[in-house]
C-alpha cells in the first residue's frame, strides 16, 4: 500500500522544515520506501508498518507542537508493489 500523509503542527509559527525534518529521520529509519515532495510525504509498505511510522511522525511533532493535525491518504491495492515509481513512470509514458 501506498499513503501519503502530511501533519501540521499549529501554533508554531510560520516554517514548517524542522517538523518535516523530524518526520523525515523517522521514515528514513523505517527503511520503507519513500518520497518526500514539497507538500507531503508518501511511504510505500504493508498497513501495519505504514501506520507505524505515520503514527511516530505524529506522536513526534506533537512533542514539538501545541496542537497537531495530521492527514492521511491510502492507496491499498491487492499485490501491488513498487506502486511509487510504476504510477509515476506509467504517467510519464502515457504522456509523452
């Protein structure tokens, strides 16, 4: 499965790279794989270890933050893997 997720601390001012670094260290860690873009973070693995790093992302900007919203999105598809790269490149060819 694929999810995309961004959390956002608030109250916390206006620059958010050192809460993105953070959660960043974490995923690294996991050892699944990952894209980081300019608006969110997707990670690439089975549900549990997926959640589970979502989960320490979360728990550890809320160390860092008053409030925290975090938001998930999950593409679950039955035996789908290297699911990052293929819908990107599957994108790119159909495009030219």
């Amino acid at each position: 499965m694929i999810a995309e997720f961004t959390i956002i601390p608030i109250g916390v001012g206006e620059s958010l790279s050192p809460f993105v670094a953070e959660c960043l260290k974490i995923v690294r860690a996991s050892g699944l794989r990952h894209e980081l873009t300019a608006t969110c973070t997707i990670i690439e693995g089975d549900f549990d270890a997926v959640m589970r790093v979502i989960g320490e992302c979360h728990k550890k900007v809320r160390t860092m933050s008053p409030r925290v919203v975090t938001c998930v999105r999950i593409d679950d598809r039955e035996g789908e893997r290297n699911a990052i790269e293929r819908k990107v490149r599957s994108v790119e060819e159909k495009s030219g």
